[in-house]
C-alpha cells in the first residue's frame, strides 16, 4: 500500500503525473468519474514549451500552429511574428494521448470511480468512492494521494485547503472572418467587458475559437454574444470552463497523520494569471509534484514554478486596472526593440520579457505603475493581481 499512489482525477496534469510515477516504477492508480475520456471538445493555445515537456505525447491533439498576433484597442494594432510558433490544441484529444501514455507506463486507469471523501484510518488515507455501474461505494487507501479534479477540488476541501476563487471562460465556434489567416491569432482589449482580453484562436483554415475571461458566467456569456454580434460572427457551438484564479502560491503538498495529499493542475492553481492559461504551468506542476513524491517531499521544479506563478501575478497587478486609453498608450509605447523582445521570447519566461522590453522602452514601467495605482486589482479577490 505505501508504495501505491491514488491520483483522483483524470485531467490533463493528473495523468502526466500518473505517467511520470510509472514510469519511475510506482505503481499508480487513477480514478476518473466518468465512463471514459470522451471529453467535451476545447480549444486551447499554448507555447512549444509543451512540447519540451511532453516529448512525443499530445503530437496528435495540435490542430494548427500559429505563428503571429494581431493585438487591437480603441482603432491600434500592433502584430507580433513569433520566432517559435504556439500550438493550438484539442483538449479532448490531448487528454486521451495522456491516458495512453500513463496506462502504456504501467498506472490503472479506472473509470465510473466519483471522489466522495477522503479520512484518515488505520495509519492510511482512505478514499470513499462511488461506483457508478453496480451502484454503491468502494474505499481503497493509500498512503500518497495526488488530487486532480479541477479548479473545484473535493480532494483539496477534503484535505483542508482553502476553496479558491474561479473565473467562468466562454468561447463560441466560429467561421474565420474573409481573409484571416489561419496562423494569426487575434487579441482585443476591451476593459469595459473584461479585465483580460477576448481572442480569436484558428483550430483550422476555416474555423476558430473566440472567447473571454470574465467575472460573472451570464454576463460573460451576454458579452460574448454582443462581441459577436459586433464582429459579424455567429457562433456553430459554445464551449466553457472554470478557470482558477492565482491569488498567491498554495503549497502543493499537505502532511496528514495519514499519510500525504498532493494537488496538481488546477486544483493546485497553477494558472498563469496574465493570460489565465494553465496547461504548460499545469504540466510543470505535476513535474514537481512527482519530484517530489520520489524526493520525499523535495522539489526545485516546484520553486522554479512559484517564482514564475508570483512574477506572473506582479504582472497582472499592475495591468488588471487598465482602462481602454491605458492599453492604447500600450500599443503606442511598443517600438520595434520591443516588439522583437515578444517575437523572440514566449509568455513562459516572463522575467526576461518583462526586463528586455522595459529595458528598450521604460516608460512601460511607469504606465503599468500609474495603472496599478489607479485601482489595478482583482475585484472581489483576497490579494491584488491580474
């Protein structure tokens, strides 16, 4: 038993830690609610750092590259080309070649098993769960438990974390406006619909995702729709999630007298918090959470990872009370050395960005700070950020 790891959650980072414990030779098992992985379909953008994370495994989830952004507000445009592309992705797919790998590595993956509670007995960690065919309830224990069941975590309330805050993202299917390329992916800002941004992803040459991050679910949704309205686009489905948001860094680990309690992915928060995306830091989090559990509780990918979640959140303190004249200034303060600085470096080294561009032009430092200090925080949030 204690040499048996239980991972509640079949996401994205709770599979790649299942891969990456056994692979290293513990044995794993994985309880997934549902009755198999038939994900509803999400698109997702995310740097080529995934690919030096994963090796070989999500090839088959890229649907498209893209290889510029186009950021528009109030009339400005400023277009980045990107030295290394981004890579779109289809969630659902991305989450079956994970499954495939942690099962080829040697961890059970078991369907139908819902997470109903977690106590400590007989020196162990007990896990309560419902079996949805056949009915009833089944405990199995271990002595290491890894939770992986989103931004809504039972494992985490069970275990004493404290509930974090969400934000609902919404995004439509849509036909690529005449004429966009399908390797350039749009940004607006627009500060009176949300503090984020909307986007336009293409997942092929004809079809993308346009969404946003807002505060309340309706409204996003209403907002959404009067987005596509303006722009002429009518949306074939919608798509959305619950999105964690970093307030400050919660230690992934938790000793009970039973045993010990990882959390990974976004049960752990690991979002970035400038562009709420979390698959890449979601990844590296499960890195250091199987370092750890190998290490007895000791993991530099689990620091190197704080480090970069807290410059994030310095980031987004600083621009999260932009107002539309704010983002236009932005736009008009990106020079050429700048902009350079953005094509050649990703938003997952965002120390060297944030230094490289400042360092060509500074008086991006004093406009973040005049906008920090007019109100840059997250509303109905316990700390600044975003």
């Amino acid at each position: 038993m204690s040499q048996e790891i239980g991972i509640v959650g079949g996401s994205a980072a709770g599979l790649f830690t299942g891969h990456l414990l056994a692979r290293s030779g513990l044995r794993v098992r994985v309880f997934e609610g549902a009755d198999g992985f038939n994900s509803k379909p999400r698109t997702l953008i995310v740097t080529a750092r995934m690919r030096e994370l994963l090796g070989n495994i999500g090839e088959k989830a890229v649907v498209n590259e893209i290889r510029r952004f186009e950021l528009f507000t109030d009339g400005r445009v400023a277009r980045i080309a990107l030295r290394q592309p981004d890579l779109v992705v289809e969630r659902g797919k991305l989450i079956q070649e994970l499954a495939g790998a942690a099962q080829e590595a040697g961890a059970r993956v078991l369907f139908c098993r819902k997470f109903l509670s977690l106590r400590e007995q007989d020196h162990a960690l007990t896990l309560t769960l419902e079996r949805a065919q056949g009915g009833g309830t089944e405990d199995v224990q271990f002595r290491t438990v890894v939770g992986a069941d989103g931004a809504l975590s039972r494992v985490a309330q069970e275990a004493g974390w404290p509930k974090q805050p969400t934000v609902p993202l919404v995004q439509a299917i849509v036909k690529l406006p005449p004429g966009m390329p399908s390797d350039t992916t749009r940004v607006w800002f627009i500060p009176e619909d949300t503090p984020y941004f909307y986007w336009l992803i293409p997942h092929s040459s004809t079809q993308g995702a346009v969404g946003l991050i807002g505060k309340d679910g309706p409204k996003t949704r209403h907002a959404l729709e009067g987005f596509l309205d303006r722009h002429q686009l009518t949306p074939m489905g919608f798509q959305g999630a619950r999105i964690p948001v970093y307030t400050r860094w919660i230690p992934v680990r938790r000793q009970l007298a039973g045993g010990e309690v990882y959390l990974v992915g976004d049960a752990a928060g690991h979002v970035k918090v400038t562009t709420v995306g979390g698959i890449v830091t979601g990844f590296r989090g499960a890195i250091g959470v199987a370092e750890s559990i190998l290490n007895g509780g000791s993991s530099r990918k689990l620091r190197a990872l704080r480090r970069e979640l807290d410059l994030h959140l310095v980031i987004r303190q600083a621009i999260h009370g932009f107002t539309q004249a704010h983002y236009s200034h932005l736009v008009d303060l990106l020079n050429a050395r700048a902009l350079r600085e953005l094509e050649v470096h990703t938003r997952d080294e965002p120390a060297r960005v944030l230094w490289r561009i400042c360092l060509h032009q500074p008086r991006l430092l004093l406009l973040a700070f005049r906008a920090f200090l007019s109100g840059g925080s997250l509303a109905g949030q316990r700390s600044p950020m975003l």
